[in-house]
C-alpha cells in the first residue's frame, strides 16, 4: 500500500463469524475501494482491524458504518497509524 496507513477498528470479530474475506467485500463493495488498496486484516475474537490508505480512510469508515456484515452492523472507527498492537486483553470492545 502507497502512501500511510490507517487502522480501521470494527465491532465483530472471530465469535460472530467475520472473516477477512468479509470485511474486504465490504470495503470494496460498499466503498468502492479495489482490494489491493486493502493491507492487512487482523480478526480477534470481538473486533477486527484492517489497514486502510489514510486518503481513503473517511470513505471506508462511512461505508462500513452504513452497511451490515453477516447481519452485523459494524461500529467502525480510526484506531490510529497501522501497524496497530492491540492486545485483546486490554481491548474495550463489549463481547459479542
């Protein structure tokens, strides 16, 4: 990916079924983003992250707020520059 990254947080992860093929069927679907704009998808049991271009960052949230996946609305915000360390222990993400 050209240019910085940005981590895109969203509420859904591995206990709802979200895989990574999910989240980039959503970004190019709804966003209208070509994949390989995409970077790296990281799943955990309640969020999942994935790294987005910074010039597209706004279109990719907006979309992903505005769509289901796996009838899951997803509550998508910024989680700052990627690469992004969560450690799922310490995340706020409310169980799923």
């Amino acid at each position: 990916m050209a240019g910085g990254s940005t981590a895109s947080e969203n509420v859904g992860g591995r206990r709802v079924g979200i895989r990574p093929g999910d989240l980039v069927g959503a970004i190019t679907g709804e966003a209208g983003v070509e994949s390989r704009s995409i970077g790296a998808i990281e799943i955990n049991d309640g969020f999942s992250l994935a790294a987005v271009p910074d010039a597209l960052a706004d279109q990719i949230i907006d979309a992903l707020r505005a769509t289901k996946v796996r009838e899951l609305r997803l509550a998508s915000e910024y989680r700052g520059p990627w690469p992004l360390t969560v450690s799922p222990e310490k995340h706020s993400s409310p169980d799923l």
